[in-house]
C-alpha cells in the first residue's frame, strides 16, 4: 500500500516570497527518506507541500509537479483532504485533541471517514494502531484517560498511533524527536524502522545521527545565501551521504555537526 | 528640569522595586475582587431585605393574588420562556457568523466583518430593542398569520395573531437580536485564539474544514461559547425596556407564542417590573422588588447551570 513520490521542480511560495526552489526528487516507497539542513531552508515548507498541507497557510502556494504512484497531487480535480488521508502527517510538537481520550484521539481520523465504526472494530482498531506505535502496553489500562495526561514522548507516539489508524500511504514527520529524550527517541526510531515495511516515510531531522541511523535516502537542503530560497543541494544513499557525499556543502554540514 | 539625567539616576536595585510593583498590583487586585464582591453582596443584601418582607404579602400587595408565588410564578415562566426563545436563536446564529468570520471568509473580508462585528456590539442593546419592536414586530405578522394557519394544533402557535405582532415570540426574537452582536464578537474572538497546533492535527487526518472546526475549534472553545451565550443572555434579560414595550404585563402562564398582549401571553419579570414600578407604591413595591430577587436568583442559577455543563463538556469530551 505504500506509495512513492516523484517531486520535480517544484518551487514553493509564501505570498511573493520564493521559500523553496526548484526541488526534484525521488522518493521510494517503502523506505525513510531523511531531510537534513540548516534552519530556515525550507524542510518543513518541502514537508508540507507534499500533503497539501501548505495549503492551510494564506498565501502559501506550490509550482511545479508532484507525482504519487503516477497520479499529480496538485490536478485540479484532486481533493486535498483526500490527499491528507492517504498521506500523514506528524508533527514536531505532540499534538493529541487535548479534550479527547487517548482512545478517541486515535479513532479521531477514522471517525472523519463518516462510516459507523461497530465497537468491536473500534477497539481493535485502537488497539492494532497503538500496538504499531510502540505505546498499548503503556497506555492499554487507561485507554479512557485524556491523551494530554500522557508524557511528550508518549503523546508523540499517540500522534503516531492517530496517523497510521487511518492507514495512509506515505507518513510525513517533521522532526518527531525534537522535543523528546534519547530513551523517547529511541523508542520512536525502532518505530520508525518497524513502519518502514509498510509506509513510505519521509522524517526532517536535525540529527545528523538520527538521519544515519533511520534513512535509506537523505536530502541535504540549503540556502544558497541568507535571503536567497532555499534548495536541494544533494540527495543520495544515506550510506552515500555520510561517507563520501558528492558535495563538499554536504560535506562540511555533516562533519560540522559532527565536531 | 525635571527630567532625570539617565547617567546621574542610581538604577533601584532589582529586588525592591519587582517586590513594590508585587505589592502594588496584589492590593490592588485584591481592592477590585472586593469591591466586584461587595458590590454583589450589597445587591443582594438590598434584594433580600425589601424583597422577603413580601413573601406572606396577599390581596392588594400580592396585585390581587391570592399569595406571592402566584404572582411571580407566571412571571418566571414568561422570562424563560422568552430566554430560550432568545436563546434558540441567538446561539446557532451568533456562533454561525462568528466561524464565518474566524474561519470561512477570505482573510480581508474578515476583517472588516469583525471590526463591524465589534462596534454593533458596543451599540446598546436597548437600540435593537426599538428596532425590533418598531420594525420587526410588524415584519412578523404574516409569519405568525402562517404558523397560525398551517401550524395552529401545536399549543405554541395556537394564536389570534394581533395586528401589532406584539407576541411573546416577538419579545424573545427581540432579545435574541439583542444578544446576538455580543455573542458574535466574543466567540470570534474564542474561534480566533484556537490553537494552530490542533487545527493542523485534525486538517492533516484529511479533515474537511468544518470536521476541523468541529475536532478542534468548538471543543478548544466549549466554555468560552457557553459563557459568551450566557453574558449575551444575561446583558438581553437585563434590558428590561424591550420586551417591556412589546408585552404588556399580565400574569398568566401560556405558551402560546404568538397571541395577543394581555390576556394570552406571558409576560416576563424585567417587563413588569418596568411597567410597573412607575405607580407602585408602599408594600407593592416591595412585591416587585421581590419579583427583581427572584430573578437575580435564577441569573445566578442560570450562570452556574452553564458553567457546570461547560466544565461537564470538557471532561467528558
Ligand atoms: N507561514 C509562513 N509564512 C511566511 N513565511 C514562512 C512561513 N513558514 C515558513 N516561512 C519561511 O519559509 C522559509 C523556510 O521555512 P521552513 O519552516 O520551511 O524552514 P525549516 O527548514 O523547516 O527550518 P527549521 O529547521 O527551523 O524548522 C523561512 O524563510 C521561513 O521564514
Ligand atoms: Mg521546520
């Protein structure tokens, strides 16, 4: 079921301003694909544009083609709410419905789909997608209890739970970790790796070893100078990119990271 | 030469003048929480003490009743009864033009609406009263003649019509047009401050703009809505002069809607005290007066009932 991405030339604005410029890309299904770069070069505005989800910004708008499996993502007669249901988005910072149980939040999505869910179908719903999200053995006992009572790095895995019960294609995350401890991390990068066999995952990290411990491929994404748009300068092999990159920018990023 | 030379001046040291500023702002906000609660206190200490003394009042102090109860109880039924007529509405409406504004209008547009939005709400609501009473009261005939024709076998609509539209149905129609640019500005206000965070949440589960709202914005703003409703509402109930001249006083309990004044149609606490107290005297003053706490009650009453719904709302979720 999953999906690959072929991005080509795509250029994204805010209003009059050029934030990305001419990315092309090819992204494989049924592996991680890493966005790496500098703060400001457009990783999460690259993110958004391939669920449609620029589109909730006023002003924000896209040129250039998205291809998934073959179908254009910007046609005119494409619907961008379909879009977001075959293609998920996690975000940097936990966002569980703060009014919701952990239970509902994950059926949250399911529920849009209109259809009347039998309970039985729900609780094995909620079930199989916690499970999937490394988090039903810690919550399994107070499904009922609000999803906000749950700590950050198990709110971020509830988010996760909530994206893959409506069973996309592709999952968007923009820096998952960032706001979670090593042990967090770590739980959500094994989730990550157990993910991979059944969803196309693009993740934007500003962990150089997180991008080599996750990815098969990485994007290095720069500005060409402060004020200038952003683009892609290089995407390889992870193995690739971290070894012997084929540019001396990527290079200097990494190992600058590195120390 | 008063000015202080910034180079000369010895900065304060930190510690104090944070701690002043403290004590400053702590008396002070302990002095306004007061006064806002001896104020209330002295509201009610003054309600209690002319109003009690007409609880055994009968015959001539009661207006002719045969107890106090008789008297203001078909005055209680007829403010409710034109509060959820107000209240039936206002809400949908004043809650439906408020995401208009904070969600669906094109961001310009928006503006505007909600900047007009804002200076009908300062206009007092006595003005739309008038407006109601003056114009809409005689739009409203041929609406009742229908509801009276096609719909006369439910109680509500059982009529006569009168030719001036003064009905109970057009009191609380009046009332609703009066709570209506309040609720609107406050709960735009709530639509607008829904975090970003849980808006994106729901939008990227492939939710169309209203399940979003509906996932994110309205419980996010649950019991801001509730308390903007019940401050339009109350700010409604409180312009007694409106339904004042719509009603003419009577004590009777009826649902019927859309009959004439007197007679048919309740009548509502705020009126008949209005309409009354002009040529009250002596103890029957006192019996309005009464009427007054009973109605102060039942604001609170009506306040704490929306805040326990609210706060209910917000754990159930
Ligand atoms: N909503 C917005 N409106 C206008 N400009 C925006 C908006 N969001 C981002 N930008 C601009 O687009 C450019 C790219 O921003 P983006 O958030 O995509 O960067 P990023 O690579 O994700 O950075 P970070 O690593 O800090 O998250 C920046 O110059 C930013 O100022
Ligand atoms: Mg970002």
């Amino acid at each position: 079921m999953a999906k690959s991405i072929d991005v080509s030339d795509l250029d994204i604005y805010y209003g009059d301003f050029l934030a990305v410029q001419g990315v092309t890309m090819s992204i494989k299904a049924r592996a991680v694909t890493a966005l790496i770069g500098p703060s400001g070069c457009g990783k999460s505005t690259f993110l958004r544009s391939l669920n449609r989800m620029h589109e909730v910004i006023p002003g924000a708008r896209a040129e250039g083609k998205v291809m998934v499996d073959g179908q254009d993502l910007y046609d005119a007669d494409v619907d961008p709410v379909a879009v977001r249901r075959e293609i998920g988005m996690v975000f940097q910072r936990p966002n569980p419905f703060p009014t919701m149980s952990i239970y509902e939040n994950v059926l949250a999505g399911k529920r849009l789909n209109a259809t009347r869910l039998k309970k039985s179908d729900a609780d094995d719903l909620v079930e199989k997608s916690l499970r999937g999200a490394n988090l039903w053995s810690e919550v399994k006992d107070r499904l009922g209890k609000p999803g906000m009572g749950l700590s950050g790095g198990q709110q971020q895995r509830l988010c996760i739970a909530r994206a893959i019960a409506v069973e996309p294609q592709v999952l968007l995350m923009d820096e998952p970790c960032s706001a979670l401890d090593p042990i967090s991390t770590a739980a959500i990068e094994d989730l990550i790796h157990e993910l991979k066999s059944d969803y196309t995952i693009v993740i934007v990290t500003h962990n150089m070893q997180q991008a080599a411990r996750v990815s098969d491929d990485t994007g290095f994404f720069n500005l060409k100078a402060t004020g200038e748009p952003g683009h892609l300068v290089e995407f390889n092999p992870t193995k690739k990119m971290f070894t012997n990159p084929d540019n001396e920018a990527t290079e200097s990023y990494i190992s600058g990271r590195f120390g | 030469m008063s000015i202080a030379d910034p180079e000369t001046e010895i900065p304060p040291p930190l510690g104090t003048t944070s701690k002043a500023g403290d004590a400053v702002f702590r008396g002070l906000a302990t002095a306004s929480a007061s006064v806002i609660l001896l104020a209330l206190a002295g509201v009610a200490a003054f309600l209690l003490a002319q109003g009690l003394p007409a609880l055994d009042g009968t015959g001539a102090q009661a207006y002719g009743f045969d107890n106090i109860w008789v008297y203001v109880g078909p005055l209680l039924f007829g403010t409710l009864l034109a509060a959820t007529i107000a209240l039936v509405f206002a809400a949908p409406l004043s809650l439906g033009v408020a995401l208009v504004i904070s969600h669906y209008a094109p961001r310009r547009v928006a503006k505007g609406l909600g900047w007009a939005i804002d200076l009908l709400a300062a206009i007092p609501s006595v003005i739309y009263g008038l407006w109601g009473i003056e114009f809409l009261a005689k739009q409203l005939v041929p609406v009742y003649m229908w509801l009276e024709a096609h719909l006369s076998f439910i109680p509500l609509f059982a009529g006569p019509v009168p030719t001036s539209g003064r009905t109970m149905m057009t009191a609380g129609l009046v009332l609703a047009v009066m709570a209506l640019p309040i609720i609107t500005a406050i709960c735009r206000e709530i639509f607008a401050q829904t975090p970003v965070m849980h808006q994106e949440a729901a939008l990227a589960l492939g939710a169309t703009r209203w399940e979003m709202i509906r996932l994110a914005v309205f419980p996010y703003g649950r019991s801001g809505i509730v308390s903007a409703v019940l401050l339009g509402l109350g700010r409604a109930l409180g312009e007694t002069m409106a339904v004042a001249l719509v009603l003419s006083p009577s004590i009777v309990v009826s649902f019927n809607l859309i009959s004439a004044e007197g007679g048919d149609s309740s009548s509502t606490i705020a009126a008949n005290i209005a309409l009354n107290f002009g040529n009250a005297s002596g103890s029957k003053i006192d019996t309005l007066i009464f009427t007054g706490l009973v109605l102060f009650v039942i604001t609170f009453a009506v306040n704490f009932l929306g805040r326990w719904i609210a706060a209910r709302g917000v754990k159930k979720g």
